[in-house]
C-alpha cells in the first residue's frame, strides 16, 4: 500500500511538473507559428513556466520586435523616398512639357529654313522621349509608394459588397476602354447583389484596377475584358495552404483577356516584384501584381494566374466570404 500510494504520488508530481514545463512551451509554440505566419505584433508570455523558458520567451520576443522594427524601417524608407521623389518628377515633366511647347512654337515661326527644321524635329523627338521616360518613372514611383503603403497595413478585414464595386469599376473603366477599342464587361452573375467578401478596405477595388490595367496593356483592339464573379462553397482540392480553412467559402473575382497569356515560367515570375516578361511593354512599373498579392495576401486571400481556355489570361483574386 506504501509502495502504491509513493507510485501513484510520484505520477502525480511528475505530470505536474511536466505540464510546468510544457504548458509554456505549447504557448510559445503558438506565438511562434502567429509570428511565423505573418503576425509580428504577437509575444510570447514571460511570467510564466521554469526560468530557462521565460529567458527563451524574452530572447524570443527580443528577436520579433527587431524583425518587426527592421520591416519598419525599411518600409518607411520606401514609401518615404517614393513620397520624396514625386516632387522632383512632377517639376521634371512640367518643364519637359514647357521645352515641348515652346519647340512647338519655333518651329511655327515663319523664319525657319529647312536645316533648322530637321534639327527642331530631332530636338522634339529626344524631348519626347525624355517625357516619356519620366512618366515612365513617374508610375514606378507612384506604385512603390502604393506598395509600401499597402505592406505597412495592419487594419482588420471588413466585408465588401462585391457586385457593388465589380459594377464601379467597370463604370469606371468603360470610357477609356471605348477609347482604346476593348470592351469591359461583367459576365455571369458578377454584380448580382448580396455577395459579400472579407478584405483590408480597399483592397478588392484595387486589386481589380491593377488586374484591368494590366490586362489593357495586352488586350488587343476588339476584344473584351470580362470580370467574372463565384462563390467557391467549400476549399477545392489544391488548395494549398487554404486547407487550413476547412468548410471556408471563398469569393472570387476573375479578369479575364484575350491577350498573349503567360507561359509557365512567366507565370512562377510574374509576382515577383519588377519583374516584367521580355516581350511585353516595358512602360509597366514591373509591381502591379505584386501589390495585388500582397493586398490579397493581407486580406487571408490569394492571387491566382492561369491560361485562359481559348488564349489570353484569367487573373484571379479570391477572398473569404463574409
């Protein structure tokens, strides 16, 4: 009976102590999977369990807030620099524009000879060109600083009406599209009311711009762009790491062309940031999907590209459905 009551006390120390030890390790385990999926801000609890893991919860605390501090800094570097430059580019461009006007009006006066023409005419080019290459660092400038906006976002998500902004934004659109000869257009039930999504505010209307933009730049003349809209009722197989969603829905809003598509290198590269195929029009700042993805990726969506049956592109954002 001695033996037997020691044993059974003995079990009973051991597991509390045991659970001493490892109930502070299952919490820090925890916070590092939170840190490890994206969550800085989380800290693991150092007033409690055995002194060796308090130490390694405040190691472990030290080293998030200098990761968090680092991503920061760099942060404010980028949107801070791209804030800076737009000034000098704004004041650039005019006095481009200026040169330009008054080339123009030189090259009007009665007196000019032929000689002095042609040189007039190549002075127009390189002026233009210059122009051109401003507006091009122009929209290089004005995404980074929408990036580093975007990655400095820490607001919770909020439900979006989904059909009310596919309609905006082909509104929105319609006029430039008629000027360039493309059509855009929503297909199927994508403004049908009542769909709601979950996202970051303004990250559906902006993911939807960059995808339209982007599909502009290589939709040829006569063609259309479609916005389509599903609701995916539960995680399809393929998932990925949206397996951890079980029983999910998800919205989708797919841009749709009929452009040159992407190969599948292209497609493994086109998020990476200033990342443009050889072939395409070298005008793109190089970070319109990367934005997208990270605006998704803040909202606990993904971004999807795919060959479209039939040629062209299917551009894809998908968010949780509220």
């Amino acid at each position: 009976m001695v033996a037997l009551i020691s044993l059974v006390g003995a079990g009973l120390t051991a597991v509390v102590l045991a659970w001493s030890v490892s109930s502070p390790l299952l919490r820090l385990r925890r916070t590092t999977e939170r840190v490890a999926n994206g969550d800085l801000t989380s800290r693991a609890d150092t007033d409690d369990g055995p002194g060796e893991v308090r130490q390694l919860a405040r190691a472990f605390n030290a080293m998030t807030a200098r990761v968090n501090d680092l991503l920061d800094q760099q942060r404010s570097f980028a949107g801070d620099a791209s804030h800076q430059l737009r000034t000098p580019l704004t004041a650039l461009r005019l006095q481009l524009e200026r040169a330009t006007d008054s080339l123009a009006s030189e090259e009007a006066a009665p007196a000019i000879d032929g000689r002095a023409g042609d040189r007039l005419a190549v002075v127009r080019g390189q002026l233009e060109a210059a122009t051109a290459e401003t507006e091009r660092l122009q929209r290089v400038v004005d995404a980074l600083l929408l990036l580093a906006r975007s990655e400095r976002t820490g607001a919770p998500t909020q439900p979006v009406d989904v059909g009310e902004v596919v309609a905006g934004r082909v509104e929105m659109w319609a006029a430039l599209a008629a000027e360039n000869g493309v059509v855009v257009r929503s297909v199927g039930p994508a403004d049908r009311p009542g769909v709601f999504a979950r996202c970051v505010p303004h990250a559906l209307e902006q993911s939807v711009d960059n995808l339209i933009d982007n599909a502009f730049a290589i939709a040829p003349c006569g063609t259309a762009i479609e916005i389509a809209v599903r609701v995916v009722p539960a995680v399809e197989e393929g998932a990925g790491d949206r397996s951890s969603h079980s029983g999910q829905r998800w919205v989708e809003v797919h841009v749709l062309d009929r452009g040159p598509g992407m190969s599948d290198e292209q497609l493994r590269h086109a998020t990476d940031r200033f990342w443009r195929a050889a072939d395409a029009d070298h005008g793109g700042s190089g970070l319109g999907l990367a934005i997208v993805e990270h605006l998704v990726r803040a909202s606990g969506g993904t971004l999807v590209l795919a060959r479209r049956a039939g040629g062209g592109l299917d551009a894809g954002v998908r968010f949780p459905c509220s």
